[in-house]
C-alpha cells in the first residue's frame, strides 16, 4: 500500500486519535499530523458518557480506561445553598450496558495515543507538523504543514479529516467569513484538587446557577496519594458581558470569580475551600459556533470541535468526536475512502451533531438547576417537591440523552442489535 492511499488525520486530539483506531480497525491506511512538537497530557476533566464508552470498548479500550478513570456512579443536582435537587444513577448503574467515566482529559489522549503508536506503529502520529492548508484533486488530497524551524512539508493521501479542533485551518479554509466562536455570555474557571470522596465517591456533582454562580464538580483520578484522596475538577461558570481570552491555557485569577463561591461551604462537601486551595486555576470563555450546513468538500471533510463545536454544558463534546470517528470509518470501510464515504458521514452526522450544538445552548441537563433557580429566584426551599416534581426533572435529562444518542432505551435496542 502507498503512502498517497493514506488517510491524513490533522490533530492527535482526541477525535484524531479515535478516528486512526477506527480506520486501523477497518483496514484503512492512515497517518496522524500533530501540530505540537511533542504531545503532553494536558487539560482537566472530562466525562466520556455511555455512548462514547461504547464505542471505545469496541477498541479494546475499556480496561485500560478503567484503570485510570473513576466509574461514575451518579448524576446530582444541588441549588447554591446545597439542598439536593434530583439525582439520578450513572451509565451501568443506570442499566447502561456500557459505564460512564470521569477522566482527566490528558490520561485519556495518553491512552489513546499509546494504542494508536502500537496498532499503527511508530510512525503512525507525527509531530510537529502543523496545517496550514489542504487542496485535492480527482484522485487524492494534499496536505500542506510547516515545522518549528520553518520547514515546509507536502502530503499526499486519499482523503483529508480536519480534527484540528475550533481553531481548526480547514474548516476556515472552507468558511472564510464565518467568524469568531460564538460567545454564549458565560465564562468558565477551572482546577484540579487532591480532596478526599464527597457523596458516593463517584458523583457528577451540578450546582448553582449561571446567573449568579454554576459548578459542576467531580473526581477524575482515584487514590492519588497515601491518604486515599481523588484527584478531583471543578468549573466554576458565571454570565459575564465579556468573553475570557480563547486560550485553553490561559490563567484565571480567583479574584474574578470566588466572590460568587465563597459562602459554599455543605455538608457534603466545602466548595469554597476547595477553590482557595486549587494551585492552578484556568479561564476560558463558554463558546460554540452556529452548526455548518455541510463538512465534507469532495476528499477532505471535518470531525470533532473543528465540525461542531459545542458549549460544554452537556458533557458530550468528546463523546460526539468519538461518534464522529465510528461513523466516518464504517462509511469508508463500506465504500471505500471517497467522496461518496465522505458525504455518507457528512449525511449521517451534521444534523445530529448540529441538534446536540442547539439543545446545548437551551436545554442541557443543566436545565434542571435554571428551572429550580426560576421558580425559587435562587433561595431555599422547604420541600424540592414543592417546587418541581421528580418526573419533570427526569424528562429533561431524558429529552437532552434522546438527541445526544445516549437514551438508556437506544442503546440497549443497539446491544440487542449489535
């Protein structure tokens, strides 16, 4: 097999990752372009949701994920006071056939990129290689990269996949005029900390909300030291009339936002002092982008943030890159790497994608803390019941896993199936 039949994954991200074992595994050739010059774990937390576990088992994955990765047991709701709300069992605690993880982001891409150094060999990811531009004609499609030292290289392949996130080359190659990413009105500050379990040990914790002052806390790394503690990611959001800098390293000051969290202190768990106590805080501005019409342009096509970029209110940015991923391999894998793949992937995911892009922005499973925030204008009540009845709450987060793929019923109509 030639070099030029390759497929060219731009970014070692996590779609890109994913999207290199899927086509491994279809017996696809292809070849992973790294922009950084060599891949750190960085970034905090993230949840992969049963959908997304779904697919990685199918990659022999689900061991080594558990190993490092903390098997959610529940989903809670708090208001800021922290009176519980709602909560509700997680993955296979909820009957899920696949689980749910908490995870450091960094701990999945090393998982990740192991796997895909192993199964594509060593030169199956190259570093130092970033896009700056892609072009293609009736038969292939060329990338085009620049080095560090400002060295510029030409590859060839059969087809081209933008996985280079919302800062993405390709998708501005295509969209010239688009924009900048569309700022919800929340910016977002978050850390990690060594704490001891709080609640089950295991909870997705949701409190609060944007107006006045959102967290959404979990652990993401069991028994990091002697004494037992997790390594446990907190974000703390807020409506802001300004947008943080774009910048996924960028520094946040507490100054700028612990005021808000600085009388939460439960029983369950002291938020303030968790925050005051983070080493490393970083900002980063809640930001999303209108959903494209289409991805795919003959050979090359998007995948992952640099096709759908999503406002992190649902849990399920990574989660829909790896769906992304399946899909575009099972399409080549049953017509071969063209452009009649291509579109099949790009019919299949664009509308489902864009529906999960627009109930992020108005209908997250978040909705349950506005809606608790509304009816009690943010102050303590006596009874949750009162309030909002179990099966309302119970159909939000029911309507939010129906269009995000992962409805408890769907997917174990998909078990039986598959």
């Amino acid at each position: 097999m030639t070099k030029d039949s390759e497929v060219l994954i731009v970014g070692a991200g996590i779609g890109g990752l994913t999207l290199a074992l899927t086509l491994h595994r279809a017996g696809i050739a292809c070849r992973v372009f790294e922009a950084v010059p060599e891949i750190k774990p960085l970034g905090v937390g993230i949840n992969l949701l049963p959908h997304a576990t779904r697919e990685l088992a199918e990659l022999g994955l689900l061991e080594p994920l558990a190993s490092v990765a903390v098997t959610t047991r529940e989903s809670a709701f708090f208001n800021r006071h922290g009176q519980l709300i709602y909560r509700e069992p997680a993955g296979r605690h909820a009957g899920y056939p696949y689980p749910q993880f908490s995870i450091h982001r960094g701990d999945l891409q090393t998982i990740l990129l192991a796997a895909v150094r192993e199964r594509l060999g060593p030169d199956g990811v190259l570093t130092d290689r970033r896009c700056v531009g892609a072009s293609q004609d009736e038969t292939g499609a060329t990338a085009e990269f620049v080095d560090a030292a400002g060295g510029r290289h030409r590859v060839r392949g059969s087809a081209i996949v933008a996985c280079d996130g919302i800062h993405s080359v390709i998708r501005k190659q295509f969209y010239p005029d688009e924009g900048a990413p569309r700022y919800s009105g929340v910016n977002m500050w978050r850390g990690t900390i060594k704490a001891p379990p709080f609640l089950s040990g295991a909870s997705m914790v949701r409190a609060g909300w944007l107006k006045h002052g959102k967290m959404v806390i979990y652990p993401i790394r069991e028994n990091v030291d002697a004494a037992g503690n997790q390594l446990v990611n907190w974000v703390a959001e807020i409506e802001a009339p300004k947008p943080a800098r774009r910048d996924w390293n960028g520094v946040g000051r507490l100054e700028d936002f612990f005021p808000a969290f600085a009388d939460w202190k439960f029983d369950w768990l002291d938020v303030a002092a968790m925050i005051e106590q983070t080493e490393t805080i970083l900002e980063y501005p809640m930001v999303d982008q209108d959903p494209l019409p289409r991805w795919t342009f003959g050979r090359i096509t998007l995948l992952g943030d640099a096709a759908h970029p999503m406002v992190p209110r649902g849990s399920n940015g990574a989660g829909q890159a790896i769906v992304d991923a399946r899909v575009l391999a099972d399409r080549c894998g049953e017509l071969g790497v063209c452009p009649e793949a291509l579109q099949a992937y790009d019919r299949e995911r664009v509308k489902a994608t864009g529906d999960v892009v627009l109930m992020n922005r108005k209908a997250p499973p978040d909705k349950i803390l506005q809606v608790v925030y509304e009816r009690t204008q943010g102050q303590r009540f006596e009874r949750i019941e009162d309030v909002v009845s179990v099966d309302e709450l119970s159909q939000i987060a029911n309507q939010y896993r129906s269009v995000a793929g992962f409805h408890l019923d769907d997917m174990r109509a998909k078990q039986q199936v598959g």
